[in-house]
C-alpha cells in the first residue's frame, strides 16, 4: 500500500513539473508571438503609408515606376508577416487550450480514482 502511495505521489508530482514547464514555456512563446504581430503590423501599416506616398510621387513623375512597384511588394510581404505572426498566436493558443484539456482530464481522473479508492 505504502508503495502504491509512493508511486502515485512520484507520478502527480512528475505531472505536475512538465505541466508547470509547458505551462511556462506556452506562456514565453505566447508573449514573443504577440510582440511579433505587433511589429508585423506596425510594419504592414508602415509600408501601406510609403505605398500611398510613393505612388503620390510617381503622379508627379518623382519616382519611377519600379519603385512604386516595390513599395507594393515590400507591403505585400510585410501583409503575409503580419498573416503569418496572426497565425501563430491562433496556434499557440490552441495549444494553450489543449494544455488546460489535458490538465483538467488529469485532475478529473485523479480525482474520480480518489474517490473510488475511499469506497
């Protein structure tokens, strides 16, 4: 009995170092992805400004029409970062969801055998 107790001890406790180490990690990754998209956005919206004064140049005959052409690709590839920061937030908390699922199932199980221990 004194053993079964131990090894249920060890492995609640193993459970719940790698959760508060997923947990942690989840967390630090969340907040890079999240100053990512903040700068990729700041980025889009810089790039759609010099893409408007660009072209205002270029109707004036100051800048060719390659460079106006560029600016719109330099805001297209600063768009598919912004995407691409986006989707890794949507990723990142999916996972968070699946940690806390995984979480609560674990608990929900311990806690189920707890009790049919005590009957």
């Amino acid at each position: 009995m004194v053993a079964s107790y131990s090894q249920a001890k060890l492995q609640i406790d193993d459970f719940l170092i790698k959760t508060r180490y997923n947990i942690d990690s989840q967390l630090s990754k969340y907040t890079a992805a999240k100053e990512t998209y903040s700068v990729a956005e700041r980025s889009h919206t810089n790039a759609l400004q010099l893409t408007e004064l660009y072209e205002q140049e270029f109707q004036l005959g100051q800048k060719s029409l390659l460079d106006l052409i560029s600016s719109r690709n330099e805001a297209f590839q600063a768009y598919v970062s912004m995407v691409d920061s986006k989707y890794s937030l949507y990723i990142l908390k999916l996972q968070q969801l699946s940690l806390i699922f995984h979480l609560m199932d674990y608990l929900k199980g311990n806690t189920e055998s707890e009790l049919n221990g005590m009957k």
